[in-house]
C-alpha cells in the first residue's frame, strides 16, 4: 500500500505508510494524500493472501490506534474516500478510471485499518478514532458520530448508486466488504448483538430511506454473477507504447512510483486467485445480504427493515397494487433471481438465502412453487443431502427445510412424481437409468435417514426427514422399485434396531441403564410408527398407483408381524394386514412359482379390485415448518460462521472470536 510497495514484506518500510501512522498531522489538503493512494495491486481473494496482508498490516495499525489521538490522519484519510465518493457516479460516467481507481485505494486502506480496529476496541473506541483532529493533542470533534455515520452512509450510497461495469467492479466490491467489516463486532461477542451505533445507523438513520434499494442491489449482484474482470482491465488498460502500466498524473506522482501489489509473490497469479473465487462480489453481496436480514429487531418491536423487504418484494411482472402498510417494498425479475438460486446451490449462503425467501417471502414462495422446471431446483438440494458426510450439519438442515417446506405443498408433491429424469450418475448406489424426480427424493431422503442412524444420530434431522416424507406420502405415484424397495428396508433396519435395543434393555440388571434402553426404545417405536403411518397413507390413498410399494411389502411381509399385536402400532397395522391378506390370497389363487412380470401383474388387477372402504381411514399426514422461538440465537451465528470462512479477502484470526466455536457446523 502507498506507492513504493511492491510485497506484502516491505509494508511495515514503505515511506508513505510510515508518514501516515506517524507522529506528524497531515491536512486534507495536502498534496501527500494524492501520492499515498496512488498504488497498483490485485485486491486478495484467497485466504493465504488475505492472511498474509493482515498480519502485515496489524503493526501498522496498532502505530497508527497510538499516534492518532494526536494526529488525527485517520479521520482525514476517512475524509479523503468521502471527498472523493461525491463525484463517484460522474465519473463512472465520463469512464474517469483514476478517479475511480483513487478511490477504490482509499477505501482499501481504510477497510485493512478497520478491520484491526474493530478487532482491537470496542465500538465507543472506534468512534473516538473517527473523531480526533490534527493540531490539537488529544482534542475530539463532538461530530465524531456524523463521520461514522457519513462513511456508511456514503458506503450504501455507492453500493446502490454506481452502476456495475470492469472498473467499478473492485470498489464495488470494497464497498461491500467494507460495510461486512464494520458490522463484524459481532464476531468478537457471544451474545447476540440488538444496538450499538452501526446498528442503529443501518435501521435509522439516514441509510435508513436506501433500505429497498440497497437489498434489491445486492439480489441484482447475486443474480448477476459478474466475475472479476482481469486486473488490467478493472485498473486500466495497459498502455502498449509504454510497455507497462505508466501514466503521466496530474498530480505530479512521478510515474515511476506504480507498481503491483504482489502479495508474497501469489498475487502475480490472478488466475488461481480467480479459480477460487471467481464471483467475488456475488459472494460478498450474498453474505452482506444474510448479515442484514439476520440482524435483530430493534428496541420497542422496531422491525429489522432489511428483513422486511426481503420478506416483501414482488415480481416485476406483477402488476397488482402493493398495500401501503408494506414498507421498503420493491420489484425484481423473479425468473432471473430463480435462475441464479438454481445455479448457487453448491454453497450455504445460496442455500440460505433460498430458506430464507422459501420461508419468509410468500410471493417467492408462490412464484417458486408454480415453476413447471422444479427439477432445477430440487436436484441441487439433493445433491447437498446425497452428500451428507461432506457437507457441515447446518447446510444439511437447511436443504432439508427446503424440501419440508416444498413438501408442505399438494401441488409439489405431485408435480414431482411427473417430472421424469434419466441417468442421475451422481447417485452411485445404484444404476438409475430413468426415475421420477419424486423417487429420487425419496431415495435421497431415506439414505440421509440411514445416514443419521448410523452416524451423527441426531433426532431433529429425524423428525425432519420423516416429516417430508410423511407430507408426500398421500401423493406418491408409480414409485420406483428401487424407491420402494428402500422405503421396505429402511423399516428392516429400524425393526432391527428396536429389537436389538428390547434384547439389551431385558439384559440390563442395572436401574440407570435400563432406563437408558427405556429412552431409547421410546425413540425408535415413535419412528417405526412413523413409518408405518407413511406406507399406511400411501396404501390409504393411492395404493393403485404403486404396485411397486404393495410388491415390496409382499415380499418382506414377515417384517411385520411382530408389530401386529403391539399396542403402540396394532391400530395403523389393520390396513397392512388388510392389504398384505387381500393380495397374499390373490397370488395363492394365481398358482405357484410365479414370474415376477405374473405377480406385479396379479397385484395390478388387485389393486382395482380391493374396495376402498376396506382400509380404516386417518388424519392426513401433514407437517409445517415452524421456526424456533429466537431464530436468531440459531441464524446469526450460522451467518457469521460463513462471513468467517467464506467471506472472499477476508481473514480472521480464530483467537478472539466469541460468536461460534471453531468447529461448529
């Protein structure tokens, strides 16, 4: 940083860097600031550089948190970005590619010098740094706040102002992150945070009116995915008479003075910063977007109005009139921020967000649900589930919210058994050549199921995974063989499990144990009668269009009788035991050793003969998603987990962070 560096390693020697930290105050005016800003560098997007520039840049923060109570340059370097960020619109417009490079340096300093400070002190300390002036020691600007203020502000403004295009694309983006680090106190707090000065410019003061605009923008970011241009391109063009990138400065900057920022030599390779993060600003607008509608409601009830205008955005499309009582609404091109949810789902934060629309937002919902591609939709979050064991515990509840929640719909459940996939080579366990896309689901769900019981045993992801099935059940149609044979050995592996559990319990002499097995029999029996009340639904209402399932049934009958007197099953077990009687009587009229075509082909007629009032009706099987009482005990740590390890150019040291544990997740 400053226009002699080259390396990461001379930082802490660079003459520019040296005058601002030190002991001297330096007028806005003075012609310094023109040459301190002036330098060249690809922007850190990988972890191991953003580490490396961090751990460079905090003993010259620490210089600069002791000098500037005297000194003042802190704020003057403030004043400097907001200087220039006045005339930022304009000169995107007339293509000014040093002003905006200027600036874009301004804030890159400021946000490498906040992240220490945050780090360092607390938010009244912070405002303290915003508020001493040159020339008189220690003194402070009772306008410190309006500085504080002026710069989030100005940061928003930007955000939502200039338009994205090559040489907006880094200050865009560090205006983003910038606005990530101020909110990062958090990340040093168990607690959940509901105040504080940067909280309550955001949710009142004058960023306040940009509400609707500043999230529409981040959408637009998202559903973009604009990559980082190359660096000449974003910087400025190289100039071919002069072999390299020298300009001839207004200021007087001897050109000679512009280099690269190569960070520990990695930064002269752009192209393995961009295979690792090659949609920067799409990430980072994702994250920013998470980080405001996850912050708490203010005091007296004051809604998070972030939140409110991710819970009310409509399509462009629709033209209905919006109820006045809606604040901070806007219009976005539902099919195009469709498109880029379907394509995102690799990540958390896409998955997220997609909870977070799916849940909050009824238009969405609406729009989502009425798509006749569902399959775009639901194969990444298949994939996620499929994937369990490399994926943290957090991703995989959500993606399996989203399918309860799309299970929570009747059209859903049966539009996907008519969506027909063919060759799903990601699905190793077996060959599926051609499946429903409401089999799959099922087959994914029930693996996750076996997964759980063998692995993590966590009973949420239990209940959960349970719920959907139990919510499709009464729509499965023409199930896959494969699908229905697991729904079968699923309910093997828990009748196994329960009896092995019954045979300890009786073994067990000690009382504490036993009441161990007690607990655990109690657990298994309300899953096994789960799963009797899903094969019961599907028989109950649409066992004529799964041959599949009765053939399956048939074929594992024993598994059922140990259940047929037990007193917590014997009531759904009458419409098993009716089925499986009519169709075993059926089959030993057809004769013996019968083909398998023969079988499915008497259970086919079997099926249209069986009177329907000869299976004992039940309530219908349906469950919602209901969050917990104070989601944000759950969401904001979970957002600021992938602030922290997905956040492109930022690094954190794990020392200090109070919010999570290092391996949660």
């Amino acid at each position: 940083m400053g226009a002699n560096t080259s390396q990461v390693s001379d930082l802490s020697e660079n003459q520019s860097l040296r005058t601002l930290i030190g002991t001297e105050s330096i007028s806005d005016n003075d012609p310094f600031w023109n040459q301190l800003i002036s330098f060249t560098f690809i922007s850190p997007t990988s972890s191991g550089n953003s580490k490396l520039l961090e751990e460079a840049v905090i003993p010259l923060a620490k210089i600069l948190i002791e000098n500037n109570p005297r000194t003042g340059n802190f704020g003057a370097l403030v004043r400097i970005f907001l200087g220039r960020t006045k005339e930022l619109k304009i000169s995107t417009e007339c293509q000014d590619q040093l002003f905006i490079w200027q600036a874009h340096n301004t804030l890159f300093m400021i946000r490498c010098l906040l992240k220490v400070f945050i780090r360092e002190m607390t938010e009244e300390e912070l405002h303290l740094q915003f508020s001493y002036q040159e020339r008189v020691p220690g003194s402070c600007d009772t306008g410190s706040e309006v500085l504080l203020e002026e710069l989030m502000c100005n940061l928003v403004h930007l955000v939502v102002e200039v338009p994205l295009l090559d040489i907006t694309y880094s200050i865009l983006f560090e205006a983003v992150t910038t606005m990530l680090v101020l909110l990062s106190y958090q990340l040093f707090h168990k607690e959940i945070l509901r105040d504080g000065l940067i909280y309550q410019y955001l949710m009142k003061g004058r960023c306040l009116s940009l509400t609707s605009q500043l999230v529409k923008t981040l959408l637009y970011n998202i559903i973009r995915q604009e990559k980082c241009p190359p660096p000449a391109t974003h910087i400025f063009e190289q100039q071919s008479d002069r072999g390299g990138l020298l300009y001839g400065l207004a200021s007087g900057v001897a050109s000679g003075l512009w280099s690269v920022f190569a960070l520990g030599g990695v930064g002269s390779k752009p192209g393995l910063e961009q295979e690792q993060n090659p949609l920067p600003l799409s990430n980072q607008s994702l994250l920013l977007l998470l980080v405001l509608a996850n912050l708490t409601d203010g005091p007296n009830n004051c809604p998070n109005p972030y939140r409110q205008a991710v819970t009310c955005f409509k399509n462009t499309q629709d033209m209905s009139s919006v109820p006045t009582e809606q604040h901070h609404m806007f219009q976005i091109n539902f099919n195009s921020l469709y498109t880029a949810l379907c394509e995102q789902q690799r990540s958390d934060q896409a998955t997220l967000i997609l909870y977070t629309l799916l849940h909050q937002n009824t238009n969405m919902r609406t729009y989502m649900l009425s798509r006749t591609d569902m399959e775009n939709l639901v194969m990444p979050i298949l994939k996620v589930l499929y994937h369990v064991e490399d994926r943290n515990s957090h991703h995989v509840y959500m993606a399996l919210i989203i399918l309860l929640i799309l299970t929570e719909e009747d059209t859903f459940n049966r539009s996907i058994h008519e969506v027909v996939l063919k060759n799903i080579t990601w699905y190793s366990e077996r060959s599926l050549t051609e499946i429903s896309l409401g089999s799959l689901l099922i087959l994914v769900v029930i693996r996750t199921i076996q997964f759980n019981m063998t692995r993590t045993r966590d009973k949420y992801l239990h209940t959960n995974c349970l719920a959907a099935l139990a919510n499709m059940s009464a729509q499965f149609r023409c199930l896959h063989q494969y699908a229905a044979q697991r729904i079968i050995s699923l309910f093997a592996l828990l009748s196994k499990k329960h009896n092995k559990i019954l045979e300890q319990a009786t073994q067990s002499l000690r009382g504490l144990r036993r009441a161990d097995y007690a607990q655990d029999l109690n657990v298994i029996e309300e899953v096994i009668r789960m799963m009797l009340e899903i094969i019961n639904s599907c028989l109950s209402n649409s066992l004529h269009h799964n041959p599949n399932l009765v053939y399956a049934l048939l074929y594992k009958r024993e598994l059922f009788e140990q259940f047929r007197t037990h007193p917590s099953f014997q009531d759904i077990m009458q419409n098993l035991d009716t089925v499986i009687g009519f169709f075993s009587q059926r089959l030993e009229a057809a004769g013996t050793d019968l083909s398998v075509e023969r079988v499915q082909e008497v259970i086919m007629k079997g099926a249209q003969a069986l009177p329907k009032d000869r299976l004992k009706k039940f309530p219908e099987l349906k469950f919602r998603y209901v969050e917990e009482d104070q989601p944000e005990d759950f969401f904001i740590p979970y957002v600021w987990s992938l602030v922290f390890n997905s956040g492109v150019g930022l690094n954190w040291s794990p020392t200090g962070i109070e919010l999570f544990s290092m391996d949660s997740g």
